[in-house]
C-alpha cells in the first residue's frame, strides 16, 4: 500500500490522489494556519493553506511586506513549495522554496522533526526537487519579503493582425534582462481571457503584470520602440500594494471569486498542463508555428504561458537547494489544454 500526500491537489499528473496501487491519502486541506510576524518579516504557514490565502493574509498585516506566491490562487503552499515555487516575484526574490528558513516534517516513523533534528541534508532535501520524498512537511517558516508600495499592474491584449507575433519576438529578448523589479510574462490564446468585452482577438492575449512604477517603464519604451504601446500601458496601469495585486490578478483568472477568501474553491476544470525551460530565443518562424498549433481542433482551449527567468534566478547556485532550472534558461513555458471532462475514471484513494 502506498501513501499520497495531498495539500491544494493541484499537481499536474494528480500525483497526490492517484495511484496504480492500492493507497492513502494524507489530506492536509485542514491543516491551514498562518501565523505572520511583520516585526520579524517571518511567517510560519500550514501545508493546507491556498497560495492566494498567504497574500490575502499578508496583505492584511502589511501594504510592503510579500512573498514570492503563484498567481494562481488555489494551489497548496505544501506543493507549491516542494517544487520550488514560481511567482511574478522570482526575478527579484527567487523561488518560494529560496526563501524557506524552518520546516517541520513528519518522517517514516512518525517522529516530527525541524530543521535542527532533521539535519541539514533533510532539510536541503525538501527545498524545490518536488514533493513526498522525504516525509509530510507540515507547516515552514519563511522569510516575507519587502516590496514598495504602491506598485504598478497591467494587461495589454494584442492580436496577430496588432503586430503580437513581434511584440512577442522582441519580448523575449528583454523580459530576464529588465530590472528586477518589473516582471512581464506572455500569455499567448486562441480564446479571450481579457477584461475588455469589447475586445475580440483572433489569437494572441498578451498579458503582462509588472512590479513597479513609472520608471521602469519608461526603460522598455526604446526598446519595444512602441510609443503607441507605452501609452496604452500607462493607462492601463492601476496603483495597488503587492499582496493585493496577487488578489487582483487571480480575481480577473476566477471571474471575481478571488475577491471574497471564503468562497475560493477549486474551480471544476480538466486539463492537461506542461512545463519546459526555454533556453534559445524562439525566431519569428517559430512563433508562426506556434501560432498555428491553436488552430488545430485539440489546441482551441489551449494556452501557453511564457514567464521570464534571470535576475536573481541566474546568480542562485544550482545546488542551493534542489532546483538546478537557474542560469541559462530564458523563461519558463506552461502550456494547458482545458478540456471538459475526465477521460477515464481515475482509482479512488481511501
Ligand atoms: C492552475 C495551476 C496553476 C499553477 N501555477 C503555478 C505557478 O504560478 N507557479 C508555480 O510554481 N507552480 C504553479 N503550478 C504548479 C503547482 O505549483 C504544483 O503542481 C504544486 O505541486 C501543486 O501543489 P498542491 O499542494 O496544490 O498539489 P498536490 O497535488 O497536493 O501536491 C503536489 C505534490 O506535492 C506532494 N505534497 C503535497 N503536499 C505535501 C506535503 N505537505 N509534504 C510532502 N509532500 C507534499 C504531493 O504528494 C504531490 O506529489 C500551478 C498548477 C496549477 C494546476
């Protein structure tokens, strides 16, 4: 018999409730408590706790304290961590599992060890090279990181026929060089996930979320070379605190569910998803054949998100913790196909 340990359920390959054997689910849903010391800027944070959870309560007790969160909402930190932890902050502050400094685990004898009884070894071991290894992490203790306020969101939608293909192009050539502080990804659909319902795009959405004001923007101007652009950001820009806008953002992704904490769920959605490091930029060939892939009958619900590496991430040693995607990759891509029901019926866990 085996053991699946589950916190938000949200793995990609439903590693924490599926099984070719028989199995027990450990089901940490319950255990999440976040206790947040802003004197300190330390947090200790439950397995069970939801991502946009730990925003929402940091944002609670401080407009310039953060940390290093997904933007989607609903994920397990128990999770999240284990693979390291990618966020909107990573150019700056790293991976979430960077910014681990205590853990407590249960180990195979059921003895709950922290990081001084564990070992550094354990401890290392737990830190971003995926989850149920080594035993049930119960709650870390992590450093919050400081971040000014107000900063500065924003979503701009292009399609092909607005010249998205090399709006995209020249993207990749900048986004891991930008300041650290200001943090653009691409999110490229057949489907309009904009807030305009006017808007009506033919393929490409090109989202962007960045972390600081003015200046910053006025540095990507020359390089985009779209005054056109620059404007629209400008407007399209709206001054909130950090923690929030990680609310923000997931509150546009959830059709506003984001914005009441007690009724977050997990949105009933089946999909397949993936993950690569691009380490070549892509040509404008490439790009073309990307495009093309949405068109295919399979590919309608598609997405692909390109999300920038570098900054902090290229001067972490691969073997800081368990997490080697540093230095040379240029972003990180998640591609998901959302379809509408399961395929087959999966084995029920006890
Ligand atoms: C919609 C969506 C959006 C995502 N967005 C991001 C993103 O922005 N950034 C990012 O980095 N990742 C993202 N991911 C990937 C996500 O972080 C990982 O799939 C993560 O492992 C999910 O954690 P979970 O606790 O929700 O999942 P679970 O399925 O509960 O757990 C995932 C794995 O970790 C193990 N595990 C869980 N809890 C523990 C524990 N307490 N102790 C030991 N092992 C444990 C499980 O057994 C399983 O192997 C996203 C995934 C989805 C589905």
């Amino acid at each position: 018999m085996q053991i699946r340990v589950r916190s938000g359920g949200h793995d990609y390959d439903g590693l924490s409730y599926v099984s070719e054997v028989l199995f027990v689910i450990v089901d940490l849903k319950n255990l999440r408590s976040i206790t947040i010391n802003a004197e300190s800027n330390i947090a200790w944070v439950e397995s069970g706790t939801l991502t946009g959870e730990l925003y929402y309560r940091i944002a609670e007790k401080s407009k310039t304290l953060a940390f290093p969160t997904s933007v989607c909402p609903t994920i397990g930190v128990g999770g999240y961590f284990s693979g390291g932890g990618n966020s909107a902050l990573l150019q700056k502050y790293d991976l979430a599992a960077d910014n681990v400094i205590d853990a407590r685990i249960i180990d195979v004898n059921g003895n709950i060890l922290d990081r001084k009884s564990m070992g550094e070894d354990l401890f290392w071991a737990n830190g971003g090279g995926g989850g149920a290894s080594f035993g049930v992490i119960l709650p870390r203790k992590v450093k919050l990181v400081i971040v000014p306020y107000p900063v500065t969101i924003f979503t701009l939608d292009r399609t092909l026929e607005q010249n998205a293909t090399n709006l995209v192009h020249k993207w990749q050539y900048i986004a891991h060089k930008f300041p650290q502080e200001l943090f653009i990804r691409v999110l490229d659909s057949n489907i309009c996930v904009c807030s305009d319902p006017d808007f009506d795009p033919s393929l490409v959405v090109f989202r962007a979320r960045v972390g600081n004001l003015s200046k910053p923007l006025i540095r990507i101007k020359p390089e985009l070379g779209l005054p056109e652009l620059y404007r629209k950001l400008i407007l399209s820009c709206f001054a909130t605190s950090l923690s929030m806008s990680g609310v923000k953002s997931s509150y546009t992704a959830y059709g506003g569910r984001a914005a009441r904490l007690e009724i977050w769920g997990v949105p009933m959605l089946y999909f397949k998803a993936k993950s690569d490091y691009v380490k070549e930029l892509i040509l404008v060939t490439g790009w073309k054949k990307i495009w093309k892939k949405f068109y295919e009958e399979e590919a309608k619900t598609a997405q692909m998100i390109f999300s920038p590496y570098g900054g902090k991430m290229d001067e972490i040693s691969k073997s800081s913790i368990p997490f080697p995607h540093r230095v040379g990759n240029i972003t990180k891509s998640n591609t998901w196909c959302i379809g509408k029901k399961k395929e087959k019926k999966l084995p029920k866990g006890i």
